[in-house]
C-alpha cells in the first residue's frame, strides 16, 4: 500500500524528512573568525543570563519549516520567547514556531558574496527582525533591520543600539560592543584579568581599613 502524503499532513511529511545535526562544515575557518564568534556569543549570554526566556546559541542549524529540510546555521543566533537549554538543532515548530529574531554572522576569507546572498535572503524569508554581518579583516560591519516583510540595510551603523538586545556598536580600529550598562563585551582572559584586578583592589582596601 502507497501512502500518498500532502504538504497539509505535516506530521505524516516529517516521518520522511531527516533533520541532521551538523551541515558537515567546522564552525570557523580560523582563529579569528572563532574569536568573534565566542566573544558575541558569550557577552550575550552573559548579558542574558538571568533571563531565562532567551535562547542563546553559536553554529546551530535552524530548521524553519516541518517536513522541510532547509536549514542554515548562523554564527550567533538569539531568540526571544523561548527558554534555554542544550539543543542539537533548533527546530522552529518545537518552539512555538518562533524564529530567531537576531542573527551574526562573522565573516571568513572562504565566504562568498553569493554565499552570504543567499543566507541574507533566507533570513529575510523566515522572519529574521535582525542580521548583523561583520568581517574582522576589513574591520567593516553591516546590519539590516527588518520593515514589515523585508530586512532594510541600516545606513549609519557606527553607533547604532540594536533594539533587540540593546547593545551598541562602535567601530574604531576594530569592532567594540557595549551593553546597555555601558561596559564593553570582553573576551574570557580579559574578563579573568578584570576579576583578578577587582579582586586586588578588595584586598588593597582591607589592608588599608585594617
């Protein structure tokens, strides 16, 4: 017996599609690119750690559609509305069909204009609010910002405050990030060296009071 199955049977179209956990390709090409992702991606989950509605994640394949196996894994991806947790993929109608509103992508020397084309246009398909592209050699940052059913390319991006996360990008001779509270997004050795110096400090005040 041939079942006959229609785009309206999703869960009968799921039992044939396959969602792999991993595309094949390494989560960066070099140590550069490796070194932007963990830094956005963990400043953000720093910044929203008490928030337990805010999923985080770096190089996970985000699968919009049941019984459709197109997906694509951005650098950073953050999603409001739903809670965190360890996930193979991101399956977007196990998370009550919400998509990631804002999405990185760190650019390599091996990325394509034509690569990055087309993962632009899929972002803009399924409901990306905002796409931020940085390329670390060229220390040059792009953004979009979604107007109704298309992502705007965002004209004067030096200074800008992502609505979403609330966090402000400058450009000087690289690209710093600042939280709402005005510190700046740092990487885990810089971070180690602000706790040992804080810490150098309490102990310089107790001997002082004692």
């Amino acid at each position: 017996m041939v079942r006959q199955v229609t785009y309206k049977d999703k869960d009968a179209a799921d039992d044939f599609v396959i969602y792999p956990e991993s595309d094949g390709q390494p989560m960066a090409d070099n140590t550069v690119q490796f070194r932007w992702i963990v830094l956005i991606k963990e400043g953000l989950e720093i910044l929203f750690a008490a928030i337990q509605d805010i999923f985080i994640a770096g190089d996970l394949l985000w699968y919009p559609v049941q019984g459709q196996d197109k997906s694509v894994a951005p650098d950073i991806m953050v999603v409001f509305g739903v809670p965190k947790g360890d996930r193979g993929r991101y399956l977007q109608w196990e998370e009550a069909n919400i998509a990631p509103q804002v999405v990185f992508e760190i650019l390599s020397p091996s990325n394509t204009k034509a690569e990055m084309d087309k993962k632009g246009d899929f972002y803009e398909k399924h409901g990306v609010e905002e796409y931020y592209l940085y390329d670390p050699q060229k220390n040059s940052l792009q953004g979009w910002l979604r107007s109704k059913k298309s992502l705007k390319q965002i004209t004067n991006i030096n200074g800008w405050t992502s609505p979403r996360l609330g966090i402000r990008f400058v450009l000087t001779t690289t690209l710093e990030i600042y939280r709402p509270d005005g510190l700046k997004f740092v990487t885990p050795i810089e971070l180690d060296q602000q706790r040992q110096q804080a810490e150098q400090r309490a102990l310089l005040e107790q001997q002082q009071r004692q």
